[in-house]
C-alpha cells in the first residue's frame, strides 16, 4: 500500500512535468472532442436520411408522379469536385508536417477554392431545377437534404478561410502544433463522405 | 480566464494553505470553472422547477372541477405543453447536467474539464433557450403537447409553436455540447492511477447518459427542422394534406425522446449508486453489474422508441419488436434495483435527508418501472393510451425517480458544494411532504387512467372528481413542500454548521479536498487509497500497519 503509494506520486509527477508544457495544464483532447462532435453530427444525417427512406418504402409511388427527371451532370462534376477536393486538402496538411507554410496556404486556398466552385454548381442547380421547395415530398426532401450539406460545406470553406487567416502570422501553424488544419481537414473530409451518401440516396436511387 | 489570474496571486503562508475564494460575482458570469458552471446549471435548474410547478399547481386547480372554470381550455392546452417542456428540458436535464459538471472532474482527480470554455458556452445556452420558451406567452404559447405532434402542432398557433422548436433548438445544442465534454473528461482525464473499474458508478452513468444525448438529440434536430418547414415554409413533410405522414415524425421524435427518459433518469441512478453506500457503510453491491447495466440501458433505450406508438398505426409484428425490447429493459433496471437493495441490506445505516430520499427514489421508481413493464404489453398500452395511467407511470418514474434522486443528491453534496451542513430536521420534513404529497397526487392516477380519464384535456366527466380532488390536494402538499426545502437550503447558506471536508466519511475523491473545493480542486494530486466503496471493512487492517479508520481519521482531522 505505501509503496504503491510513493510509485504512483512519483508516476503523477512525472505526468504532471509532461502535461506542463500542453494545452490547459492537460493533453491536447480537441481532435477527440471534434470526432465525438462528428458522430453526433452524422446523427442528424442520419435522422434526415431515414425519413427519406421511409417516404421512399411507404409512398407509392417514389418520387411521386410529376417529378421531373434530376439533371445528373452538374451533381457529377459537383461529386467529383469535392471527392477531389480532399485529396487536395490532404497535400496542404502533408505540407504543414514538412514545415512547409506556402504549400498549406496554396493547397488549402485551391481546396476552398472547390468548395466554392461546389456550392456554386449547386446554387445553379437550385435555380434552374422544374420544382421548388413546397413541389411535392420528394422535392422537399430534396431541398433540405442537399441545402443542409451546403450549409456545412460552407461552413467547411469558412473553416478554411479561418485557417488561411491565421497561417499569415509566422509560426502559428507548424510541423508539430496544427490542430486547426487538421480540424478543418478532419471536418471537410466528414461533409465529402456525407456527400458521397446524400448523392446516392437522393439522385441514383430513384 | 479569471482562474489563471487568481491562481498566480493565490499564497501560501506557513502550515495554513490559504486559497482564493470564489466571488459572488463569478456566479453570474462566464466562468470556465466546472463547480461554478454545475452551481449554475443547478440553480437554473431549480428556477424553472418553480415555474413548472407553478404551472402544474394551475392544472391541478382546474381539475379540481370537471368544468374548465378556471382557465381557458386553450390555456390549459398552453400550460401542460409549457409544463412537460420546462420539467424536461430546463429541470431534469440541466439538473443532470449540474451534477455531472460539478462532480465528474473531482471524482476522477481532474482540475477541470477537457473543454471549459465549451462547457461554459453550453451552459450559456440555457438561459437563453429558456427565456426564449417563457417569452412564448405573450404570444400564444404552444399547445400542441410536449410532444408536438403534427398535425396537430402545425395548426395550434405558428408562433408559439415556432419559438418552442427554436427553444428546444438551443437547449438540444446545450446538452450536446455538454455531453461532448462529458465522454472525453470521464474517457481521458482519469488521475492516473484510476483505471475504468474504479472509477465511480456516477462516472459510469453520466457515460451511458452523454451517449444517448451524442446519438439521440441530434435526430430530434432533424425531426425538428423538417416540423419548422412545414410550419413556415408550407413543406408537407409531415403534413397527411400534402401528402406527408406524420408518423415519420413520431419516429424521428421518439428515437430522441423515449432515450431521453434515460437521460433523464441514468444521472439519478449513478448518484443514488454513489449516496447508498456512503450512509449505509457497505460495498456497492455488484459493481460491475450496475455499471455495465448503465450501458446496457443506454443501447437498449435506443431500441424501444416505438413502444410509444403502438396505437399509430403500428404494424404487428413491428410491436412485437418493440414489446420484447421494451421488456428487456426492465432487467438490467432490475439488476440496479436488486443491486441497491443488496448494499443497503444489513448496513449501518443513518437515516439522514440524503439517504432516505435515496431509499424514496428506490421504491417510487420501482412503482414506476413496474407500471412500465404493463405499458410495454401491447394490449394493456392499448386499452390505458393517453390516459391518466401514463401520467401516473411517468410522474412515478420522472418525479419519483428522478427528483427524489436529485433531492437526495442536493442534501449530499451539499456540504461539498456550499461549505456548510443541511439541517436534517428540516430535510426529514421535506422528505415526509414530498412523498406523502406525492404519492397522494400520482397514485389515484392510475385509477383514474383504467376508468378511462384523458389526459390533456381540461374538462373531464363528473364521475372522476373525488379522485381528482384528492390528486390535487396532494399536489398542494407537494408545493407546499418546497417550502421547507427552500427555506432549510437557505438558512444552512447562510448560517449552517461548517462542513469538515469528509462529513460523511466517504471514500470517492471529491471528499478529499476542502468543502467548497478550492478553485484548481485539489491541494495536490489526489491519491486512491481506496477503491470507490470499499466501506465495512474499517476494522480489517490493510497491509498490517494502517486501517481505513484511521486514514479516515487522518483526512478528517486534516480538513477540520
């Protein structure tokens, strides 16, 4: 018991020399709080998704009659707009760990860049769509499906604009403190695969 | 912020460690610190428990008569809508929340949470969310039920119903946040020497609590957006007219709403598991079984949602599903009752404010628990839907369930948090009130729900007034109650006997520092010597040389 005792102290004060130098006195735990943001994110997702696909099992006919055929070629190259997009934002953070500043700032400015491009192909697609919100069910889910993704690309692109803002000071992101590029990262990769579900549920599967 | 600061300046004279003191100021400011963050969530809590209550004494007078003479059937309609909302979203959870603030980083030896500032922005959303639902009464409050089902909640009143969805928005977005801090602090910030199983069974329930939040709000969200869209923007999501179905939205509603029956409850089941053994003087009885039964309730809790709509249409083998989950939960519920039963059976026990609330919150919730095993049979749900028997089967389990654990959990913590001791007199009488004025509200309840009374209506048949009359005579004893309580909560405050740091000699870690904790919570790093209940074993000796007594003694003598 007492020897237990003094080795666990000793134990604590080594941890406490370690946690010194980190965030608050603690390991840095913003990375895990983001992934446990995420899950509960993907949750809300999932609600929306679930209602979709019960109106597809319990109305008869899906979409129902009048529905105009989904023009797929703006949501195609929007797909693989933003498919890219996270291999190209993923060359800004390998960028970072090599130190290397520029690199982050160009391959994150070209990845909001596509996130832009992304949002703009869907505004255009909003406007030159037969059916509006209120149409019929289908529509609706339409609308709120594809408008709540938008909402959290463009929170996405905001989130790299943050970053952008902030690498212009020296030193503020480097090799080995980047929480925010990686959060950024981390989230823009998360709204990719969301696209990617969204994409087959609303426009492949009808 | 204001922490930093105060801790460089903090001094420490020779054999007196003097430690800065929080200000009144702190309380109603944005402070990052978890004890001054849960005191805030607690007494937000408590301000809205006595606008529920009030609200809920209305309804009682109302139906103290079959006629609605009182209010208007409308008004009635806008105060139990008002009355579920504030009693589950403004009380029960917040409460939660309070205890789980306040308690989690000092039961694991921690300084704080792994987010303050996050956990500060969640608290922050409360006051708002509640105002925001208060400010609906001067314009046409919501009457659709807290449950809000469309259609009826697209045709009561846009307004009123509007701002509820927005409210719930904020608060919804509050408890996520909070439970984001929960997982990681609990998960990752455990003193070194505490591995999972010994750290304390309330951890274990804030865990499987912070899960359902994590999995369930969010889809509540969901359900609530597409409502808000059929409400402005003529969406016919849920809407039959436009071609909609409103089941769907019972689905999304109940995946939230029937796992937060568990939010609401797991906190209490985690402090009642911490208060049993510290006043009976023996081991928690199963340890590992209450724990994993936290968890097992929280996954089964995310399978039985449907339970609550066996009469929409439901198809049968569907409810069959629904019946055999809904069943299961009672065992891993029983196994924590049996478990409680267990650790205070042949203990020492001491009869103080906090204990028998704790035995209180043991025998209603099984009242209620078993009312709820009839509920799952389909039939039986069948013939009591929407009657006085479901409001006499969640007030057994929400009120006492959960408020007599919150009560009991106030009374222990409450030299811990406030530095000074309860009076038990006054405890014992706020005890008796309650569950007297209780039990006489809610037991008639389900008499009166298998003649056959509605519930959320405000005119009934005459043939139901005796009972009704005596429902609500015994919810002017549960108001009068308060009374006590309140006026025992502040005179302690202000003038109560000092408490030493271990007035109950517990063994968890929160009682090892000073009473109120000093701001960065411990002296120094906080050592187990002991497991989480190892209690009764005081007169065996460890390792020959040193006794838990006098260790006791020594921790006793230290803090006095």
């Amino acid at each position: 018991m007492q020897g237990s005792t003094v080795d666990s102290q000793s134990q604590i004060a080594i941890a406490a020399e370690q946690s010194a130098a980190e965030h608050h006195g603690h390991p840095d735990y913003r990375m895990i709080g983001l992934y446990v943001f995420l899950v509960s994110d993907s949750m809300t997702f999932i609600g929306f998704f679930a209602a979709l696909l019960i109106y597809r099992a319990i109305v008869p006919v899906w979409p129902p009659e009048g529905t105009p055929e989904l023009e797929l070629l703006i949501p195609i190259i929007n797909t693989s707009i933003l498919v890219a997009s996270s291999f190209v934002m993923h060359r800004g953070q390998t960028a970072l760990k090599n130190n290397d500043v520029k690199g982050l700032q160009t391959w994150f400015g070209i990845t909001a860049a596509m996130g832009a491009l992304f949002l703009a192909g869907q505004a255009y697609e909003y406007f030159h769509a037969e059916f509006g919100l209120t149409t019929n069910l289908f529509a609706s889910c339409f609308y709120v499906l594809t408008g709540f993704h938008g909402l959290h690309v463009l929170t996405g692109v905001l989130l790299i604009f943050a970053v952008l803002w902030r690498s212009r000071q020296p030193g503020h992101y480097s090799s080995n403190s980047h929480f925010g590029v990686e959060a950024a990262e981390i989230y823009w990769h998360f709204v990719d695969v969301i696209w990617l579900v969204l994409f087959v549920l609303v426009y492949l599967i009808n | 912020m204001s922490t930093t600061i105060e801790r460089n300046t903090s001094t420490v004279s020779e054999g007196h460690p003097e430690h800065p003191q929080r200000k009144w100021q702190d309380y109603f400011g944005f402070s990052t610190d978890h004890k001054v963050i849960g005191i805030q969530y607690l007494t937000t809590a408590f301000f809205f428990y006595f606008i529920g209550g009030a609200l809920a004494e209305v309804m009682r007078t109302e139906l103290s008569t079959p006629d609605p003479d009182l209010v208007q059937p409308e008004f009635y309609n806008q105060l139990l809508t008002m009355h579920g909302t504030i009693m589950l979203f403004l009380w029960i959870i917040p409460a939660g929340a309070a205890f789980a603030n306040y308690l989690i980083p000092l039961m694991i030896g921690a300084e704080d949470m792994a987010f303050p500032r996050l956990n500060a922005v969640a608290f922050w959303m409360i006051p708002p969310g509640g105002i925001l639902l208060m400010s609906s009464f001067f314009n046409g409050a919501p009457q659709a039920g807290w449950t809000s089902y469309p259609p009826l909640s697209l045709v009561s009143g846009k307004s009123g119903e509007e701002i509820w969805i927005l409210s719930i928005l904020i608060l919804g977005t509050s408890s996520i946040l909070g439970a984001i801090n929960f997982v990681t602090t609990i998960l990752l910030m455990r003193m070194p020497d505490m591995d999972i199983h010994s750290m304390p069974l309330f951890c274990w329930s804030m865990l499987a609590t912070s899960g359902l939040i994590l999995l369930g709000t969010p889809v509540l969200a969901a359900a609530l957006i597409l409502l808000s869209f059929d409400l402005i923007a003529g969406t016919a999501f849920f809407n039959p007219v436009g071609g909609g179905d409103p089941i769907v939205y019972q689905h999304m509603f109940w995946f939230y709403s029937h796992p937060a029956v568990y939010i609401m409850i797991l906190p209490f089941f985690g402090a009642i598991s911490e208060i049993l053994p510290v006043h009976a003087r023996k081991p928690i009885f199963g340890y590992r079984a209450i724990a994993y039964s936290s968890l097992a309730i929280s996954f089964l809790g995310l399978i039985v949602w449907a339970h609550h709509m066996f009469s929409s249409g439901t198809p049968g083998w569907l409810r069959m599903f629904f019946m055999a989950t809904t069943m299961i939960i009672a065992v891993p519920t029983g196994i924590k009752v049996f478990s409680w039963c267990a650790t205070i059976w042949g203990g020492k026990l001491s009869l103080n404010s906090a204990f028998i609330f704790a035995v209180g919150f043991v025998a209603s919730f099984l009242i209620g628990g078993l009312s709820g095993v009839m509920l799952a049979a389909v039939p039986f749900d069948i013939h009591v839907h929407d009657t006085y028997f479901i409001v006499a089967h969640f007030h057994y389990v929400l009120f006492g369930g959960s408020v007599f654990g919150l009560f009991a959990a106030v009374y222990h913590w409450f030299p811990k948090m406030s530095g000074r001791m309860v009076n038990e007199t006054w405890g014992r009488i706020h005890f008796i009130m309650t569950f007297v004025g209780f039990n006489i509200t809610f037991l008639p309840m389900h008499q009166l729900g298998l003649q056959g009374m509605n519930r959320r209506i405000a005119l009934y048949d005459p043939q139901f007034q005796t009972l009704n009359t005596i429902c609500t005579i015994g919810s002017y004893i549960l108001a009068l109650s308060t009374f006590p309580f309140i006026i025992n909560i502040v005179w302690s405050l202000l003038k109560g006997e000092k408490a030493t740091r271990n007035p109950w000699k517990a063994l968890t870690l929160e009682w090892q520092t000073t009473s109120p904790p000093i701001i960065e919570n411990f002296e120094e790093e906080p050592v187990l010597w002991a497991g989480p209940y190892d209690y009764g074993i005081d007169t065996e000796s460890i390792d020959g040389d040193e006794d838990v007594e006098d260790m006791l003694a020594a921790i006793t003598a230290e803090g006095s």
